[in-house]
C-alpha cells in the first residue's frame, strides 16, 4: 500500500510539474489555456475546484498525472487550436514541461543533498549539477546502447518498478522520497526531450522540419505520427511491466 500511495504521489507531482510548465508558458505567450487538470487525460472528471480567468482546473477520476487543455471545446481535437499558433511559441511551450522538470529535480536533489550530507547550500547546488549532468549522460547512453542493439531491457523499469521503488524511497525517510522525486522528474524531463513521436522532442523535430520546408504538416500526418508514437509506448509500457513482474516473482 505504501508503495502504491508514494509511486501516485511522486509521479503525480512530477507530471504536474511537467504540466504547470506547458500551462504558466502558453499563458506567459497570451495562448489560453481552457483546463488545467488533475488526473488521467480520459478518465472522467469529478469536480471543478477552481477557476481563473479562462482556465478550469479540475480533478479526474484516476488520480494520477495530470494534463492541460489548449481547446475550448472538450470534444474537439486541440491539436487543431493549438497549430494555429506560432511555431517560435509552439516550440517554446512543448520545451517547457521538460525545463521545469529539470529545474525541479535540481531543487528537490539539492535539497535532499543538504540535509543528507550536512553540507552547504552552494555545495549541495554543485552537487545537484554533477548528478544531473551524470543522470542525463547515462540516460541518453542507455537510449542510444538499447537502439543499437549493445543495451538491455532489463535496465528499464515500468509503472510497478517505479512503484516498488517509491516504496523504498519512502520506507527509507522523507529525505530519500525527495531525491527520488528529483530523480523521477529529471529522467521525466529528459526521457520528454528524446525526438520520439507522441513525446515533446518528437514535436520539435516536426517544428524543425516545418521550419525548413516553410509550410506546416497536415493534420493528418500529425494524428498518423501521434497514434503511431502512443501505440509504441504502450507496448513498451505492457513489455516493461512484464518484466517488472517477473522481477518481483524472483
């Protein structure tokens, strides 16, 4: 149960985090942004607890992540509202959960480094930079090996993975749960950044290449690449989480 209760938490927090990123930028660019929720995207939702100026903010039934609505129709397709805007701005806004994950995991580890080892604010900060440089290195290793045929699989953990180790983390004392947390939102952040259809870097590279063909995607091909990139990560969320439990049964 601890288990369960720390990995919602956490991975609450971070993909809100993530979120508040995308939702604070648009709104800093003058883009409306009609929902910020609590919650799965597609589970339904309970109660609006606040709004301001145009933004509903709400709570879904499954308490877990979180997401914003750029459309002010709830049934219609928001990518369609939100390509209309300025590829500088859309470029800006999509990097922005990534740079708020980022900035958060090197508060929380900075945080959780200086009560841990007793040591300075400014040492635990370097610290943090170190960690972070040394964690997104070996992500992006990890990325390339597993692509290139020299990585394995099981250096990957899913959903029950995460799980079990947010239950350590948080059976060890607050001080650990922080520094996983910081960990979860800088792999989140830079996991995000990676040019895989259905995630952030992936709509940069289609910027990019608008950019240089000086003419905009159809909506067609975006709703192709975008089924195409989920499809893929829910069979790797379905192949990790296979591996997730056969770890636990040994």
């Amino acid at each position: 149960m601890i288990s369960i209760l720390a990995f919602l938490f956490v991975f609450t927090i971070v993909v809100l985090i993530h979120e508040f990123g995308h939702f604070i930028t648009a709104r800093r660019l003058g883009i409306n942004a009609y929902e910020f929720s609590v919650g799965f995207p597609f589970s339904p939702k309970i109660v609006t607890l606040f709004r301001h100026k145009e933004t509903e903010f709400t709570l879904r039934l499954l308490p877990l992540g979180g997401f914003v609505r750029f459309s002010k129709d709830e049934e219609a397709d928001e990518s369609l509202e939100f390509l209309k805007e300025k590829r500088w701005k859309r470029g800006i806004i999509i990097s922005a959960g990534s740079i708020f994950n980022i900035i958060f995991a090197f508060l929380l580890i900075a945080i959780a480094l200086m009560f841990a080892k007793h040591i300075s604010l400014f040492d635990a900060a370097i610290a943090s930079l170190k960690t972070i440089e040394a964690v997104s290195v070996g992500t992006i290793q990890l990325i390339f090996n597993l692509f290139a045929g020299n990585g394995s699989m099981d250096s990957l953990s899913g959903p029950i993975g995460i799980a079990v180790m947010a239950g350590k983390a948080a059976d060890a004392g607050f001080i650990n749960l922080l520094y996983f947390t910081g960990l979860l939102s800088l792999s989140l952040g830079i996991l995000n950044l990676l040019p895989f259809p259905a995630l952030d870097g992936g709509h940069l590279i289609i910027l990019a290449i608008e950019s240089l063909k000086k003419s905009p995607l159809s909506h067609r091909t975006y709703q192709i690449i975008g089924v195409a990139g989920i499809s893929f990560f829910i069979i790797l969320t379905i192949f990790v989480t296979y591996k997730d439990i056969l770890r636990l049964i040994a």
